[in-house]
C-alpha cells in the first residue's frame, strides 16, 4: 500500500476537534484537520470552561493564553441556576469558571494545534469515506481523496461522520425551543431583579442576568411563538417574548450575540467502529444547563488523544483504544441525566416547581451543592480500572510539589510516575512515561502513576504490581517506528 501523509484526518475545527489535533501533535501523529466553514462565525456567543476543562488547559500550558480573553465567575449556582454559593476548599487551583468568547477558544486552540505541526484545511467538509482493514478513504467536499490510518468526527450534532457510519444515536427530540443570548439593558438592574423574581419558576426557563459588568446581560427566554428555527432570532424576537413572559422588554438592545437552542437529548451508541471514531457533539447533545457541552467534547478530546497516538505509534495495549468508550461513554451519559433533570425543574408545572423548592432547600446544605458543582464542573468523574483506593481512577490536582506544581510535568501527553520510595522505576517504559522522585509531602501516598490525561492508574510502592499496571496502560516496549504497513 503506498504511504499516507496523515496518519488521523479529524472532521471539524472546534474546541474538540482542534484539542484533538493537538494532543495527538504531541506524539508526532500526522494529523489533517478539515473544517467546513471558511470564516470564523459571526456570532460572538460567551461559554464557560468549567474546572476540569480549566486544569486540562493549564497541563498543556494554554491557561495563561486564555485568561486574558475571559472573565472569571465563583464555580456556584449551576444545576438549573438555582442560587448558592461556591463551596468551600474546592480541591482545584481553578477553582472557578472562565467566560470566554467562542470564536476566542476556536481560534487559541487551533493556533496551538497549527504550532505543534497539525494541518487545518478550512472550507473542505467531509462527505463520505471507506473503511478497509488497513485505514480509511476520506472523500471532501469537491470531490478529493484523502487516506489516512484513522478517521475522527468532531463534525457536530448533525455530523456527516456519525451518519455515514450508521451509529444510533438513540435519544429524545427537542420538545421546548429557548432563545439565549447577550445585550444591554435600559432599565436599572434592581428593577429587572425585583421582576424577574416575580416571575421566576412561572415560565419555562427563564432570567436576565448581569454579565461581564456594565449594562450586558445573559437574556434566557421561552421561544414560544418564535417558530421559523431555518432563521437566526432577531432583537424583536427577544423584546416580544420578553414583553409576553414578563410584561416588559427591560429596553434591551445591542446585542452582543443572540441564539435559539432546543431540549434534544442524544447519545451516541458507540464512539468507534473500526478505525473511525467520534468526539463532542458528535457523539452526545444535551441542552445547555450548566454549560456542559464544550467541556464534555474538551475531555474527549483529551482521553482519545494519547491513546489514539499509542495505537498509531505502534506500542498500545490491544485493549487501550476501546477503554475511551468505555469511560467516556457513561460520562456523557451522566451529563444528560443530569441536564435532564435541570430541563425538568425549569418547567412551570406545579410538580417540577414543587421539586425545585425542595432542591432548593437541599442546596443549601454544603454535601448537596459540592456535589453539584463537582458533577457539573468535571471534578467527579472516577474512571472505572477496578478495585483500589478511592483516588485510583481520578484525576490528580494540579499540587504543590517539592520543585514547582504538578501540571507543567504532564505538558507533553506522557506518563508520569510520582516516586516517594525512591526505589522505583519506568524501566524500559521510560521512552514514554518520565519519572518524579521525591515529590515531596503533598503526594499523600508512596507512589502513583499518572496517565497522559491526568488520571490515577496505580498507586502503591511494589515494583512488579508497578510494572503490570504499565504494561496495562502503556504497552510492551517496542523498537521506535509505526504501525507495520505505512
């Protein structure tokens, strides 16, 4: 078979797809990014990266690049936007959500990714492909070819990948339409406070809140009689139904970007078949409550990434590229259960609003809402790798270690093992993960190993347990090169 200059063509340049390109650029896997869109888009919509999606960021070093676009807010008041402080000791350095422009987070990732040697081709969409035992037949838009080793669909809700693929996507339709967006108001913010309180939990869903200071805020409002979804909605949309749910329009005008989303829940039945994958939206869409979405396609991103470059550097346990729909799969699960839940409870009927107040009063209580935020922000997902200490399966906080913190040692997508025995070592595994001796205190344990994503593989202090758990996760040594065949 002649050579292939990419070894993984990935469908769509958003944050998944972009996050992607990069983790696998830090294994020197070839990679072609297509994007079908040739201009960034017009809409200048603000999301929020979540704590797990802040830490990822700060162990790649992209943190300090994105802090200057965005505006922090308390990690607090997620599920359902039900009001309540951010807990106490929150066991993160980024214990806080970042609001960052979308076209901002588009355009810093992909940049990171063209750095570290991907290719982004904009204006070429994929339309089909053919998957043999040796790689994959990408045909673009315009009718090129391209063959690679490995095909991923970061392509969205509606992606060409998924479909072309025959994977389910099992799920409800949207039921509710809700416009969203950002604007000024002309009213003083005690009087929008004072009505929107008199209104809230009367309509579903429905706020004005303050945004980013000054006069700018986040507008969330039932679609209702907006019914053409072909069409982008209009400021008149926004002041009509605002007009309807609360009897004024609070004199909103300059929009920053306005949107309209639906309550469409869907999974994907599986993220591979054969050599072709799927990631973000792709694979999984839920309606916004608590900004889940960019952050659950980031985490993908970041979990496929390395095990996909193992696959095609030549040294990945057979097992390793299913084990990301096995641990990412119920994760997006429990993302729709719970935006599930949060869809219920904005809902004007007596039942859902008797559950609110409940929920309402639970939150008060610190378990309840430290759980909340931990679900929402990332901070609780515990893979499953089997019996063993509680931490094993978790990520890692970015800690304080004896020569600087945690993070800045896993920026090149490698193992690392954290050795307070100073007995220990990767051995021939040393080629791809590095080793810390005398971490120093705030490693409460004797040793653990640490995956490229952060996550606890093992923890103990026995060589030969040490070893098959890296043979588990990173394979029998082998002689630099690749796959056999390209």
């Amino acid at each position: 078979m002649h050579a292939s200059p990419y070894d993984v063509v990935i469908a769509g340049c958003g944050p998944t797809g972009a996050m992607l390109a990069a983790e696998l650029r830090l294994h020197d896997v070839r990679v072609l990014v297509l994007e079908q869109d040739t201009e960034p888009g017009s809409m200048v919509r603000v999301v929020g990266l979540h704590i797990r999606s802040l830490e990822l960021m700060a162990m790649r070093g992209l943190l300090h690049r994105l802090l200057p676009h965005g505006r922090r807010r308390p990690a607090a008041g997620f599920f359902a936007a039900i009001p309540a402080p951010q807990p106490e000791g929150l066991d993160s350095p980024y214990a806080y959500l970042l609001g960052i422009p979308q076209p901002v987070i588009n355009r810093l990732l992909e940049e990171h990714a063209v750095a570290l040697g991907a290719h982004v081709r904009h204006g070429r969409a994929v339309t089909g492909f053919e998957q043999d035992d040796d790689g994959v037949t990408v045909e673009l838009s315009g009718g090129e070819r391209v063959r690679s080793r490995y095909l991923v669909g970061c392509d969205g809700a509606r992606s060409t990948v998924r479909k072309r693929l025959g994977v389910a996507f099992p799920g409800e339709p949207s039921r509710n339409d809700t416009l969203m967006g950002e604007m000024e108001a002309g009213v003083p913010q005690e009087e929008i406070a004072a009505t929107v309180a008199a209104v809230a939990g009367s309509h579903r869903p429905f706020w004005i809140r303050p945004f980013g200071g000054g006069a700018t805020y986040s507008v969330v409002v039932p679609a209702a009689d907006v019914s053409d979804r072909s069409e982008p909605p209009t400021l008149d949309d926004f002041r009509r139904q605002l007009r309807a749910v609360a009897g004024t329009d609070f004199g909103v005008h300059a929009p920053r970007w306005l949107s309209r989303f639906g309550d469409a829940t869907r999974l994907a039945d599986r993220y591979r078949v054969g050599r072709v994958l799927l990631a973000g939206d792709a694979a999984h869409i839920h309606p916004p409550f608590g900004g889940q979405g960019l952050n659950l396609g980031v985490q993908d991103a970041v979990n496929l990434g390395w095990k996909l470059a193992a696959r095609i550097r030549g040294w990945a346990p057979d097992p390793l590229l299913d084990t990301y729909h096995a641990e990412r799969h119920p994760v997006a699960a429990d993302v729709l259960d719970n935006t599930r839940a949060q869809a219920e409870l904005a809902s004007p009927e007596p039942g859902p609003r008797a559950v609110r107040r409940l929920l309402t009063e639970l939150v008060a209580f610190d378990e309840v809402n430290r759980h909340l935020i931990e679900k929402i922000t990332g901070l609780a997902v515990r893979y499953d790798f089997g019996p063993g200490p509680g931490l094993l399966g978790r990520r890692l906080p970015d800690l304080e270690l004896k020569r600087g913190r945690l993070y800045p040692l896993l920026r090149q997508g490698r193992g690392l093992l954290l050795d307070r025995t100073e007995r220990l070592t990767t051995g021939p595994w040393s080629d791809r993960v590095d080793q810390l001796t005398d971490p120093g205190a705030a490693l409460d344990a004797p040793c653990v190993l640490l995956r490229p994503d952060g996550h606890v593989a093992w923890i103990g202090d026995d060589q030969r347990d040490l070893d098959n758990c890296l043979a588990r996760w990173f394979g029998a040594p082998v002689a630099p090169g690749r796959e056999a065949g390209w």
